[in-house]
C-alpha cells in the first residue's frame, strides 16, 4: 500500500493508506480532508469477474458493501475513462477483510455483479459521502478470481501499509508448501504496479487524489 501511495503521489496529490484496515484508513482520510477538492480510491484489487485479467483496469460505477451502496460521481467517471483506453466500469466490493479464496471471490461476485474487490473503496465511498464531495474509484487487478491466494499474504502487511518481510517469513516456516503461490503472487503485483504507474501518468496532474 505504500507502494500505492508513492505511484499516486506528487504536487497537489494527497495519498492516503490505510495499511489495510478500516478504522484507520477512515482516521487518517478525516484527518486528511483540509481543502480537498474530492477523494478518488485508486490502487490495486483482487478480480471477481472471471473475464478479468491481471493488469485489467476498473474504473467504479458504485461501490458495494454490507451496510451501504454508494455510486460514483458521473463527471468524474466519464472523465477517468476517457483518459484510460481500455478500462472497463463496472461494481466495486469493498470488503474489511482480504479476499483471498476463490469460493469467496464467487460469493461477493454472486452479490451484487461487482468486477473487483479491495479493502479501500467502502471507507473512502462513505468519507466523501458525509463530506458531500466527488468520488471516484480505480482499481487494477492483482489477482484472478480464479485464483486463490495463499494465507501467507496476510502477514505481509504493516498498519502503515509497508511490507512486513519478516511475517512474510514466518508464515513460510510454518508452511513451506506456500512459496510458489507467494512467488505467483509477487509476479501478479509487479504487473499490476507497472499497469498502476502506467494509468496515474494517463489520468494527469490536475486530478485531485486523496484516498488509496
């Protein structure tokens, strides 16, 4: 997620991550609200359309939740699509937790019809509700949703939002058997960032970015 931040960064940008939990995406998104113009979540997730590919790019027509459904702001949708070719609209799941097997990739998918799923869109869809400002989601796929990842991914994640190699590790001595879907899945992100990368520079300078 740091990661995330440092490719969306840059003058008159405000990247926010919550290191993959709710509450304090949600503290540091209010406390990051001073003059901004509106909140577009932006980074990587997890595909719940099997005609998704890995590098595929969603821009959100809503975002999908338990407890709330929130759509995005239409000037600003249409605008991010038309700067990136290629992309596709389509529902997004914000979930609390990772979505890491293929059962429960069916299962959101079977919901609502969301394209995608990350941990971000439903804290920052709700933030820029209350605040009565524009938003808007884009999200580029890490991973299929035929493809389940390993349990190891969860213990690779810092609050800050950093990588913590050492969980990482620890997970492997548990579960040597882990190491070829966690190298599957480092190959899966790479391309996702470079796709990411590619799309921030696509969207230009003066959209106003506040939230991962």
């Amino acid at each position: 997620m740091l990661k995330e931040a440092r490719l969306v960064q840059g003058p008159g940008v405000r990247a926010v991550a919550g290191g993959g939990r709710a509450d304090l995406l949600e503290q540091r998104l209010k406390a990051a609200l001073a003059d901004v113009e509106g909140i577009i979540s932006i980074g990587v997730g997890g595909a719940l359309d099997p005609a998704l590919n890995v590098g595929d790019i969603v821009v959100g027509s809503e975002v999908l939740h338990p407890r709330g459904r929130w759509e995005t702001d239409p000037a600003w949708t249409r605008r991010i699509l038309n700067r990136l070719p290629g992309s596709r609209l389509g529902a997004v799941y914000g979930s609390n937790d990772m979505v890491l097997h293929t059962l429960h990739k069916a299962k959101l998918r079977a919901k609502g019809g969301a394209a995608v799923a990350d941990m971000e869109s439903h804290v920052a869809a709700r933030i820029a509700a209350a605040g009565k400002l524009p938003f808007a989601v884009v999200r580029v796929v890490s991973d299929t949703a035929g493809l389940s990842l390993p349990d190891a991914v969860l213990a690779g994640l810092k609050p800050d939002g950093g990588m913590d190699l050492l969980g990482v590790l620890g997970a492997l001595a548990r579960d040597p058997g882990q190491l070829q879907a966690l190298m599957r899945v480092g190959r899966d992100a790479d391309q996702a960032f470079k796709a990411l990368k590619i799309a921030r520079v696509a969207l230009g300078p003066d959209l106003a970015f506040s939230a991962l």
